[in-house]
C-alpha cells in the first residue's frame, strides 16, 4: 500500500467536486436501515470532557454508535458523517492526510479521532457499532490475504450486529473504463498528470502521478513531485468471498452510482455486511 504523501497538499483541491455531503446522507441511511448505530440526536450525547462517571450502559451506548471510517484521507467525509451528528474515529496510513484532516477538525469543532493506522493492522480501544470505507480505499488492498485480514479485524471490533459499509472500484472500471490512459488537470496554483496503465493478467492498476505545486506563485515556480499508486479491480463475486471468509455476513450489494442492483457495467459498489461470532449479553 502506498501513502499519500506530496499529493496529500493537493488532495482537496483536485477532489473538489466529489459529493461527500451526498455520499454521507446516504451512507446514514443504510446505517439507519441496516445497523445499530444512531447520530447523537437520536442516541446518547457523549461529552468526552464531562466529569460524570461513565455507566457501564452508557459505555456500551457509546461504543455501539461509534462509527469508524477507514482510509479517511484528509477527513473530508468524516467531518460530513460527524456533522450529522455520528460519533466518528478516522483512521489512514498517511500522516500528511491526516495533518489536514486534524486542520479540518480544529476548525469545525467537532470531536473526530484520528489515528495513523494501516488498516490491516486496526488496533483500537474498543468495539464500533459501524465501520464505513469509501471512495475506492478497499482498492489499495491488492493482496487476497490482506483484505481478508482487514475484514476479520473489522469483525472483531464491531459490536454485536454492527455492519460495516465499504464500496470498491470493480475490474470494469479498471480494465474498461479507466484502461490506459493519461488524465491532466490544471489549476491555478497547482496541477498533476496522471498516467493510467492496467494490468490484465493481475488485474492491477497503477497511475504514476506527477505533481507540480506552487511554492512561490508569484514568481511562478513550482515544485514538482511524482508518486505511484496501486490498486487492483475486484469483481462483486470476489468481494462476497472475501466477506465470507472473514466471518463476516453478507447483506447486500448497491451499485454506487444508481443506488439499484449492481450489474456487469457497475463501476463503485457498496457492500454491506454484518459482525457475526460475538453475543450480544
């Protein structure tokens, strides 16, 4: 897995036009259908700073509505999950992400943990009632073994009847849609040329960015950067094996651009599955 590491400073403004805001509301109402975890209007409040002994009850409210996003990156969708009232960790393997993720907490106020972690080595304090990945994190797991050991720790750390939510880019969009080809984008103070090459026989992406950032605008320079990424498609039928391998229950499957049933030209799908293995007294 590869960090995040110059691209972090411009992240933001090239992911200006993703719809958090959408993809949070609707990510709450599968929570709300399928899981146990409630916003603090219709849970529990947790003052963090309250000097009022902790009940056990209370504890174990706190720890079920507890939502846990993985691969978080600059904190955009979790600042939108926490604005809707969720209690919410974030957790990502790139320390320059989660700099400006904390940025971002520190202005809007909200009560966001964030942890350096790579999420095939979760380590945390206690259960979650949900954990949620998107925008394509799961991709960056290009070994069976890997996913498969993530998705048995998100099943040990969520409480009894928790779901987790997590969408994967598909081989579709991989092999046929992105394929081989070079994106450029220009901004005003900065710009990237992304070089897009796919790997049929280990049905591996890599896009090899080059990144110039301004340093000095006025007098027009520019650093330059390049980093490679690597993420592999995965096919719907081998999301349901990894989820069943893991212990984990399979829900159900929703294609991310129509909210319908996903089918061949599916390019993001959500999948939803359920803890299983712990009792709930």
């Amino acid at each position: 897995m590869e960090a995040y590491t110059d691209f972090a400073k411009v992240y933001d403004t090239f992911m200006d036009e993703t719809p958090y805001k959408k993809w949070a509301a609707y990510i709450a109402s599968l929570i709300k259908e399928y899981g146990i975890s409630a916003p603090y209007e219709q849970g529990t409040t947790f003052d963090p700073n309250s000097s009022e002994e902790v009940t056990e009850e209370t504890a174990l409210m706190q720890e079920r509505n507890l939502v846990v996003e993985l691969g978080c990156g600059t904190g955009a969708f979790t600042e939108e999950m926490a604005s809707l009232g969720y209690d919410m960790i974030g957790i990502d393997l790139s320390d320059e992400m989660l700099n400006i993720a904390r940025d971002k907490k520190d202005r809007s106020g909200h009560e966001i943990l964030y942890l350096c972690q790579d999420m095939r080595e979760i380590d945390l304090y206690c259960t979650a009632g949900t954990f949620v990945s998107v925008c394509d994190s799961v991709n960056y797991l290009t070994e069976d073994e890997d996913i498969i050991d993530t998705f048995k720790l998100v099943n040990n750390f969520l409480y009894p009847g928790g779901i987790f939510i997590f969408d994967f880019n598909t081989l579709h969009k991989y092999r046929d849609v992105i394929g081989d080809t070079t994106i450029a984008e220009n901004r005003e103070d900065c710009s990237f040329i992304w070089e897009n090459y796919y790997n049929e026989d280990t049905h591996i992406n890599e896009y090899d960015l080059t990144i110039f950032a301004a340093t000095d605008a006025e007098n027009n320079r520019f650093a330059r950067s390049i980093e490679t990424h690597l993420q592999r498609g995965y096919t719907l039928d081998e999301m349901k094996n990894f989820v069943d391998k893991s212990g984990m229950i399979f829900i159900k499957a929703i294609d991310a651009d129509t909210h319908k049933e996903p089918d061949e030209n599916s390019e993001r799908i959500y999948i939803i599955a359920k803890e299983q293995g712990k009792n709930k007294s």
